[in-house]
C-alpha cells in the first residue's frame, strides 16, 4: 500500500508589498538584538572575504563560489531566526541563544538517530552540495568557453558579461537561475520551520514549496529583494553584508511566521534564555 503523503502546515495568503514589512521587522529585530546580531553579518562577511582572497585571481571560480555560499546562507542564518524567535516570544535575544541554537539544541531529543534529530544536518548538507555542484559547473562552464582566460573580475565582465559573440553569459545566468529557482522554493521556509516546530525535511521542504506556489507574486518579490540587498552588499566590497545578512536573517523568519501556520506541529525546544525581555508586537504581519 501506498504510504500517505506527509501533513503539511495551512499556508496564508499574504498580499504583494508584505516582504516590505518583513524588512521593517528585521531591522526592529536587529535593533534590540544589538550587536549579537550584527556579529553575524562581520562572520559572513568574513567568510566571503576569505573566499575572495583565495579566488580573487581565479575569477571562473570566484563567480561560482561566491553565488554557492548564497546558497547555503539559510542554514548559516539559522540562530538569526533564533534570536527573532526569542525576542517574538519576549525572551532575550543573546549569545546564550546563539550557542544554544548551535550546540544544545539537540539536548531535547530522546532519539539521536531520528529523522527528527538529524532534519536540520541533513538539509544544510543538501544545501552545501547544490552549492558545490553550482560551484564546479559555473568554473567548467566559463573555463571552457571563455575565449580567454577568466582571471579578473574585468576578465569577467569584458569577455563574458559583455562579449558581444557568444551567449557564454545568458546560458551561465540560465543555468544558475534554473538552479536558484527550485533552491529558493525549498528553503524560503524551511530552515524557520525545522528550527521551530518538530517536522520532518520531506515537510520543511514542500512547505516552502506550497508556500511559492499560493503567493507567487509576493514570493517572486522576496525573491527580488533577496538578491538586490544581496548583489548591494558585494558591490560594497563586501562591507554591506554586514548588515544585509542579519537584515535577511531576521526578515525570513518574519516570512516564515506570516506564512506557515505550524500550530498544528509540535513545538522544537531550544531552551529558555536566562533574562527575560519585552514582547514585541508584529506590525502589518500575523502574529
């Protein structure tokens, strides 16, 4: 007999200009959590700064490795939910969240080798090789069909972006977006959803697909946003994402509660902070 197909979550109709009050809530967020949330941005930054250092002369595998760490950004951003989480339940917001997010949450749990435990392991790893074979295929992709050696972001934008024989940009743009495309369907809610409630990954996942699919202009407009603040925070030379990685961080946990019902799911105990702080209230979203 077949098996039944996993309950998922009532997903809400959110109108076009939400994601703008998802922005609003991220920086509220951002404000009270001080600078435990802005540390996150300095670490990403970091990151993608030492991933410039090592490619900056190999730009055919800069171009791929910079876009891949975008794609596992939901599962580095996932303390960030933690703390929009804590301050939205009027607990503190502080690095006893953060370490508890990452090294105790699975304290709860009887059974360590349950679907359960592992959901959120196993999504980041899913991530983290869509990420590597986005990586490989873009350095082949311009290393093969460049008609020079891509060394250089001048290289580059000379002899890809705007060469003007050839499609080398247009087929390496539509290979990436055919890859971006189910990749944000997957993850948009999924990451908030494992770190809240007890789903499974098979859940997570078609959640945020359902969640695509019943708002697709409002989703499509996330998606836009996602990547402008994000191509805003590189064209800074990195500086931006100081603030454009948490700003995100805390907005997709905002997305996550206006459009995922999961009062039906059990609730996924990460343990209480110490201080307790003022509850806040969500303007223009659901609470």
């Amino acid at each position: 007999m077949p098996r039944n197909p996993p309950l998922l979550p009532a997903i809400r109709t959110i109108g076009l200009m939400q994601p703008m009050t998802w922005l609003v809530l991220a920086w509220r967020d951002m404000a009270r959590a001080g600078w435990i949330s802005f540390a996150h941005g300095l670490a990403l930054t970091l990151f993608g700064a030492a991933i410039f250092a090592v490619g900056h002369h190999r730009f055919w595998l800069l171009a791929g490795a910079l876009s891949g760490f975008l794609v596992v950004a939901p599962v580095l951003a996932t303390s960030l939910y933690a703390l929009s989480r804590a301050l939205e339940r009027g607990e503190a917001a502080n690095l006893s969240v953060v370490l508890k997010t990452w090294f105790n949450w699975q304290n709860s749990h009887v059974n360590k080798w349950g679907n359960d435990y592992w959901c959120m392991v196993q999504f980041g790893s899913l991530l983290a090789l869509a990420a590597s074979g986005w990586v490989m295929t873009s350095a082949a992709l311009i290393t093969l069909l460049a008609p020079v050696p891509i060394e250089t972001p001048l290289d580059f934008l000379r002899h890809v972006v705007m060469a003007r024989d050839g499609w080398l940009f247009e087929i390496w743009l539509a290979l990436g977006s055919l890859m971006a495309a189910p990749i944000f369907a997957s993850s948009v809610v999924a990451m908030p959803l494992l770190l809240d409630r007890r789903a499974t990954l098979l859940q997570a996942v078609l959640t945020g697909w359902q969640a695509v699919i019943t708002n697709p202009l409002p989703m499509a407009f996330w998606a836009a946003i996602i990547l402008g603040f994000t191509l805003l925070g590189l064209g800074s030379l990195l500086l931006g994402l100081i603030a454009v990685m948490p700003m995100l961080g805390h907005a997709s946990w905002h997305a996550y509660r206006d459009l995922v019902d999961a009062s039906g799911l059990p609730e996924r105990d990460l343990g209480a902070p110490a201080v307790p702080a003022a509850p806040v209230r969500r303007p223009g979203g659901i609470s």
